[in-house]
C-alpha cells in the first residue's frame, strides 16, 4: 500500500514566502543608519571635488545615502547644478547616466 500519494513534501521556508519577505525588511531596517548632517565646509568640498572632476574628466567614488544605507559607485560627473540641487554622474559598471540630488551624497573623492 502507496501511503505518500497526495502528499507534499515538506519544505519548512518555502510555504511562506510572505514571512521570508517581512524577515528581510525587519533585517534590512536593522541595518539601517540615519542620515548623515554635513557641515558646511564638507558640503563646499564635494562641491568643489564635483567642479574639479565635470572639467577634468576624471574619475570619482561617489558614496550617496540612499533608503538607509551608503553606497559607493564609481563613475564620471557629467552634468552639476548646485543651485537646483542635483548632477548627473555615468556610472563605470553600466555605462548609464544616473540624476542624483546633491543633498545624497556623502563623499566625492578622485579614484
């Protein structure tokens, strides 16, 4: 007599996608970390390394504050408009031109 006909084998995390998901947020919102406030003199910093590399063509780590979380890219500043609070950067990986507000980021420095 076949007594496991009908039956599903057991597989303790895979019933439960939703709770696996809502694990992950409660992992990720722990990791987390506020953002930080830079002074005024950090701020005319990134800005001037911004100016230098957009006229240099020179290559930056860029290091943004994004849900939670610092996040460091490596690309090129194509585009700076301190007075509308953004820049446009193309990233080294993909190629692609990405807009950013000024007030993300966290740190400029030449690679």
């Amino acid at each position: 007599m076949n007594h496991d006909r009908g039956m599903k084998k057991w597989r303790p995390f895979a019933s439960m996608p939703e709770q696996y998901t809502g694990l992950q947020d409660v992992i990720n919102k722990q990791a987390e970390v506020p953002q930080p406030l830079l002074t005024e003199e950090q701020m005319e910093q990134i800005n001037f390394t911004l100016i230098e590399a957009l006229h240099t063509n020179k290559q930056v780590y860029l290091t943004y504050y994004k849900k939670g979380q610092f996040i460091t890219e490596k690309g090129f500043i194509q585009f700076v408009d301190s007075l509308g609070n953004l820049f446009v950067f193309i990233d080294e990986v993909f190629e692609l031109k990405n807009k950013m507000k000024l007030s993300e980021l966290v740190d400029v420095r030449f690679t």
